[in-house]
C-alpha cells in the first residue's frame, strides 16, 4: 500500500475521532464549567421586620364571571414610588408584545412610565433594571420599552448568557463550535416567537433561542423593600396567576449583591448603589434569600426533614425535577401529607400545549398509589397558573419557599438564573397564615371556582406523554 494511501486512510480515523473528541469536551465544559462569582447563593438568614405574601389570582367567581385579582404589580409600582435613593429590578419578561384579542394589563409600558417618572423626580438616584435577551429576540431587534428606559438614563444591563452552563449540550456545542459567531443581528424576516406584530426576527436568532437558557428572576430592590416574585411585567402574562414575597431589613442587600453579581458577569454597570446593613434582632420569622441550585438544595431537604403528621403545600407551574419528585414520593411514605396544585400546561399566551411535563409527572405520582398525595388541577383558561410556591406546615412552624424558580432540572441545576426567599415562621403567624389561607382558598374553591380533581385532566398514565418526556430528560432537549 502506498504511503500516500495508508495517509489517507488514517485521515479518515482521525479526523472523526478529532472531531468527536472536540465536541464532547465543548459539550462537558459548558455543562459543567465554573459558575460566575456570585450565583448559586445562599444568602444569610435575616430578620425583616415587615414581611407580606402577595399573589395573583384569574378565576371563575359563583356567577360565572371571570374574576383577576392583582396585587403584585400594584405592590411594586407603589415600592418605586416610595424610593428616594435607588432601584434595582431584574425581570425575565419584559415587553407588550401579543397577538390574541383581548384587553391584557399593559404592565410593560406602566412600569417602564413609572420608573421614569421617579427618574425625572430624583434625577440622582440610581436605578438598574436588568433583564433577559429574550426582550430583543437575542438581539434581533430593539425592544420598546428598553430603548425608553435608556433615553431616560436608566441603565439597562441584558444578561449575558453565555456565561451559563448549557442545559441543551447535544445542541449548545454545535451552536457553540460553528453558529454563534455569525450573529444574530440583521434584517429580519421570521416571526417573532413573541406576536406577528412584533418585529421580524433573524433565524439566527431562534438558533440562539435553542440553547434554552435564561435570566428568569424577578427582583425589586430599593432601599426600603426587596420583592421577590413569580410574576413578569409582560402584558400577555398579565392575568396569570402567581405569588410574591415584600420584604424589608437586611435582606435587600442580598437582593443588590446577587443582581450586582449578574451585572458584573455581563459586562454592565459595576456601580451599585450600597445598602448599609443594620443590626437586626433574632425574631421567630426569618427570611434568606437563596438562588439558582441552592434554591434545589434548600426544597429537597425541607422535604427529606418532613415528619408523620406534617403537611407539605405545593403549588407549582412545572415540576418535573427527579430529585424534587423522588423526595415528595418518600415524604409521603413517611406519613407527610401533600397537597400539590398544579397547572395543567395545556395553553401558553392562547396556544395549546402538550400537558408536558406535569401530565405525565403527575400520572407517574398517581401511579404510585400513596394515599397521602393529593393532586388537584388549575382550572386555566388562556392564563397560566404560573405559581412557584411550597409551604411546610409543621406542629410548631412553617417554612415557605417561593420565587422565581419551577422545579424543573433547568431552573434549579444551575443553569437558569433563578431567586427564590426561604422563609421560616410560626403556624400561627400573619404570614403563615396568609399563605395556608391562599392554598385552602383554591384547593377548596373558597367563593369561586379555582382547581378541580385529579381525574379531571387524566385517569390514567399518558404512555406516550411520559415517553416523550422521558426521552427529553435523557436528551435534556427541553424546557424543563
């Protein structure tokens, strides 16, 4: 054999394993690399003097009315009008784009007025508002209500995502090797994902959206409240159901430093306004803020630690994480009860959705037999039950998780940027029961029409609804 062939022949053999060796480390760097200094934090336990569980709620009332109660956003624009030294906000949705007719709350353009308003009124203070790339289609275009903020001397910082672990490696190290450095700016001409009003969109913008990757916090700080939410200033979310925590003392400086820690990693402003730490005194109720995998850590064993005779409220958007799933399960061989409400994931901004991953997560859990888990459905119509929340009620107290974060293995596996508060009180505390109050309210449809039975929705496991979520998990190409 002559050289030159047995040269070609090697060629064939190590080009390929060159390249298989090539993407498989783009693949394990980027699901595994270091995280940015500052995520994944788990704040110090505080005191807040002040503390109120806040939520939203669409429903149907006796006479048949649909009813939307709105009490977060109304408690955050009153929190910037309240500020006189600064403000910080870090918001996943943040535009007014939709296509559906219908009069939705222009939640966008009125917290981009108000925070302009207080801007002119202290033209010193600070304010950043920190946000997703989702809001300009990864660039692709300008977005409305950003624009304004920055011609109005608001800084604006767009989460560099880049920075974040990959949660979709099979398709993330492609786009990482041989399409991100084309860009995605340009003249666009694929529908925005968002509403066919919206501005046309590059393709390489919706390969950039296949990473599956996001900023999905929503944060308020100012001086005087730190609010930590479920719920977007997006108008097409505007009737969504979800909750809030408003809280004052110490732990709005964990709030600044974990939104400064984003800021810095994507190249945004490093001047931060200084919150100045008081002594606070030990009281029964505390709170601590906790973000991205510690948020994972704190759920699971909150859970491990539930005893016979305890009760574990849950009322979730998404669940699907196994470690989270296998934790409830056990608990309730314990003797736990487990009250879980959750959204039925059939409709997304008026489109119809496949039931993943609750439907079959939820046959998987009824599969089981254990009489101490009960699941009840949200009735949604075109809104989602976008709630993130749990409530361990024990003999003597409650420990309350809620925030941002689903329980899915891409919001609580240190991919997604995710803010969460833990609180810990006694049962019979305005805040325990506030929140006890809310879970009994639509698990017993108190005064309207809130959840309805398991078998509403399914009486049996959806074979193949579970197989494709199964696949996906394997595949990790997916949402959740």
């Amino acid at each position: 054999m002559s050289k030159f062939r047995l040269w070609i022949q090697r060629k064939r053999v190590y080009i390929p394993s060159l390249f298989v060796i090539f993407m498989t480390f783009v693949m394990a760097y980027h699901s595994y690399k270091p995280l940015p200094e500052g995520v994944s934090m788990d704040g110090e336990v505080r005191y807040p003097q002040n503390i109120e569980f806040l939520y939203d709620l669409t429903y149907k009332q006796p006479n048949g009315e649909i009813k939307s109660e709105q009490h977060i956003f109304p408690s955050i624009y009153k929190a910037i009008e309240d500020a006189e030294s600064f403000i910080v906000l870090d918001m996943f949705l943040f535009n007014g784009y939709y296509d559906e007719n219908r009069n939705f709350p222009k939640i966008s353009q009125k917290l981009t007025d108000k925070l302009i308003q207080q801007k002119k009124k202290h033209p010193d203070m600070k304010i950043i508002f920190i946000t997703d790339e989702i809001n300009t289609t990864y660039g692709s275009h300008p977005a409305k209500e950003i624009e304004e903020l920055k011609k109005n001397k608001i800084e604006v910082v767009e989460t560099n995502l880049e920075r974040l672990r990959d949660p979709n490696p099979l398709y993330s190290a492609v786009w990482r090797s041989f399409i991100q450095w084309f860009g995605e700016k340009g003249s666009g001409w694929v529908r925005n994902p968002f509403a066919e009003t919206a501005p046309k969109v590059t393709v390489r913008s919706y390969l950039r959206l296949l990473n599956i990757k996001a900023n999905h916090r929503k944060v308020v700080a100012t001086e005087k409240t730190t609010i930590v939410s479920s719920a977007n200033p997006h108008d097409a979310s505007g009737f969504h159901s979800n909750i809030a925590f408003s809280m004052d003392g110490n732990i709005i400086g964990d709030s600044v430093k974990s939104e400064q820690a984003v800021s810095h990693f994507s190249k945004g402003t490093d001047k931060f306004p200084a919150f100045k730490q008081t002594r606070e005194k030990k009281s029964p109720i505390s709170a601590q803020l906790i973000t991205e995998g510690k948020i994972k850590t704190h759920v699971v064993n909150e859970v491990k630690a539930a005893k016979n005779g305890d009760t574990i409220w849950i009322g979730m958007f998404y669940i699907a994480d196994r470690d989270v799933v296998n934790a409830i399960t056990e608990a309730a061989k314990r003797g736990v009860v487990i009250n879980m409400v959750l959204d039925p994931n059939q409709n997304a901004f008026g489109n119809e959705k496949n039931g993943l991953p609750n439907l079959p997560v939820a046959a998987e859990i009824e599969e089981i037999g254990e009489q101490n888990i009960t699941i009840r459905w949200y009735k949604t119509g075109k809104e989602q039950f976008h709630t993130k929340l749990m409530m361990i009620k024990k003999h003597d107290k409650s420990i309350i998780i809620g925030g941002s974060a689903n329980y899915t293995s891409r919001n609580l596996d240190d991919f997604n940027l995710e803010s969460n508060v833990i609180i810990t009180a006694p049962v019979d505390a305005p805040i325990s029961k506030d929140v006890e109050a809310y879970f009994k309210r639509i698990w017993n449809n108190q005064n309207g029409s809130y959840t309805a039975e398991y078998k509403e929705h399914q009486d049996k496991l959806p074979w193949l609804k579970y197989i494709v979520y199964r696949i996906q998990k394997v595949l990790r190409f997916t949402t959740y």
